[in-house]
C-alpha cells in the first residue's frame, strides 16, 4: 500500500433473501431489500494505482466498459479529474451467477475510496459499489449483511461470520456464461411477470423471519424462508414473457437432493441466483454427507468448497 496505489481483495457474496427489481431508472436503487452471507474464498483482487492516464486490465470489452462507466460515475459524483489504472482478477467463472459484479464492484470501491476519499465511511462504500451493482453493497462487509431500503439504499453487517460459521459448497452446473445477464432479467420480469407485484409485497416478511433466524442461529427456520424466497424469485422469472429459466437438469436434481437430505436430518439448504449453479450452505458437521451425496447426481462439472466469511482485505 502506498499513497498513490492500493490492492484489495473482496469475496462474493449469496443473497439468502434476494435483491430481484430495481425501483427506479439509475444507480441500481433495488425493489427489494436482500440479506446475504459472503463467500470466504470466492474473490476479486483489484489493484488500482493513480496514474497520467486512464486504463483497465483483466476484464472483457464488455466488463471493460461497464467498469469504465462506474469509474466516470464515482469521480463525477466527489468532483475528482484524476485518472487511474486498475488491474482486477477473480479466482472462480465470471459472468455465470457466482455473483462475480459483487465483489468487483466492491474491490474497486474499496481501492478507489481508499486513494481518493479516505474519510468516506462504509455505508458511503456501500452505497457506491452499489451503483456498480446492487449486490455490490453488501460485498463491502463480510459474514451476515443485510440491504436497508432507502432514498440512497446501502448494506450493513448483521452478524459476524465467527458467530455462526456454516460451510457453502458451490455445485458448478454450467461453465459459460448464462443466457441472459441480471440487469436485463430484472427488468423483463417487472415489466411482464404477473406475480412480480407479490414478490415485492410479500418481501419484508422474509426479511424479518431471515434476520430472526440468523439472530437466533435457527437453522431450519432460515432453510425453509431462503429456499422460499429462492424460489418465487425464480417463479417470477419462469412466469415472464418471455420466460427466464436458468436452470439445467442438474440444478433440478440438487434441489430434490437437498429437500431429501434434510428430510432424513441432514442439515443443508439451497440457493439459487441468476444463473445455474446451486449453492448449498450446511452445518458444518454435515459437510462431508452432502459432498458425498453429490457425487450420485450428473452434470456437476465442480464443486466449489467454502464457508461464510468475506471480510475484504486490503494490501
Ligand atoms: C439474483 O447485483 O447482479 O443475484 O444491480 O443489475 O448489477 P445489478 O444486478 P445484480 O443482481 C443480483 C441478483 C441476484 C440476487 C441477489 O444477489 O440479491
């Protein structure tokens, strides 16, 4: 770290209670709010140094620009004409619902404020990367982080991840990149799904019956609101014109799996984001019977093993 450059490190995050509809046309002010868990081992390191000109490395054209944009954006909102170089890298598949705008947005945030708004707390971070992406905001924390709807929506930590450390294991069930980004979906889905209207209405109640479990460390009480909340999002997508199905068989598979598993005690639950991969969050004890469990099912190309956790780093 010096003056003029920084590295930072930030993990993906998985939205037990979905962030899904935007309420107005710019800086991605979500419908709903969200609570997620952060993924210890799923990250983006971004360097950023200040530089004579302006340049981005690592990323797609299209990531490219995206980013660009957001940096344009942050140094009109501060008033700054500083240019800036920035290299960034994820260790795990871009672009296929493993959440990877999450902690890019936030990594950039977080080395951007660093050098250039060092007095900005982090509901200020939180409230930037969300303009990047929704779920960007609550990449700035790690462990249990809930979205609080405002004129200005920002994150903010609930929980630590030491209080109730789960294991997440991520079932990779499509390589390339899904069909449809979530922007897009999002859109499609408020624009045309009959059930959308309920999916904002009946939200806060997950919320609450989410935050009460964490609080309470009730694991079959957040099981059954996250897989809930997962699946009438998704039941708004499929029920759009035209329909948004990420799923492929195996993610089908998995859920039975997961419901099976729990029925005979086994301590799992799934979630499911804008793409078709499953994450499946366990007790950790149970672990070792759900990765073995796994193995009977066809066309995981792999299994990503982590745990809550997600505090960003920065170097
Ligand atoms: C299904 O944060 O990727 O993962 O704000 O348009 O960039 P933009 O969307 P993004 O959407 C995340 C959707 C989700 C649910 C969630 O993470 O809460």
């Amino acid at each position: 770290m010096s003056d003029t450059s920084v590295t930072v490190s930030a993990a993906a995050n998985i939205a037990l209670i979905k962030y899904w509809g935007k309420s107005g046309e710019a800086g991605n002010q979500p419908a709903t709010a969200s609570l997620s868990i952060g993924l210890e081992h799923l990250r983006t390191t971004t360097s950023v140094t200040l530089s004579g000109q302006d340049s981005i490395e690592g990323l797609d054209d299209k990531a490219t620009s995206r980013l660009a944009g957001f940096v344009d954006d942050f140094r009109d909102q501060f008033n700054i004409r500083q240019p800036v170089s920035i290299t960034t890298e994820n260790n795990f598949p871009t672009a296929s619902g493993l959440a990877s705008s999450a902690s890019g947005f936030a990594a950039v945030t977080l080395a951007l404020t660093h050098l250039l708004q060092p007095d900005l707390d982090d509901r200020g971070k939180s409230r930037i990367a969300r303009r990047g992406s929704g779920s960007a905001a609550r990449s700035i924390f790690g462990g249990y982080v809930q979205v609080v709807l405002s004129d200005d929506s920002y994150a903010e930590p609930i929980m630590p991840a030491s209080k109730w450390p789960l294991d997440v294991l991520v079932a990779v069930t499509q390589e390339d990149s899904k069909s449809m980004g979530s922007s897009e979906a999002m859109q499609l889905t408020a624009a045309t799904s009959p059930v959308y209207d309920n999916w904002v209405a009946s939200h806060a109640a997950d919320m609450e019956i989410a935050r009460v479990a964490i609080r309470d460390r009730d694991f079959l009480r957040l099981a059954e609101v996250s897989e809930h909340n997962c699946l009438k999002m998704h039941g708004t997508m499929m029920t759009s014109r035209p329909p948004v199905l990420y799923w492929k068989p195996a993610t089908i598979a998995i859920i039975h799996l997961a419901q099976q598993l729990r029925a005979g005690g086994t301590r799992v639950f799934f979630t499911i984001d804008a793409g078709a991969q499953v994450k499946l969050i366990c007790e950790p004890n149970d672990t070792q019977t759900v990765i073995r469990a796994l193995e009977s099912v066809e066309g995981i190309s792999r299994l990503i093993e982590t745990r809550v956790g997600g505090d960003p780093i920065i170097q």
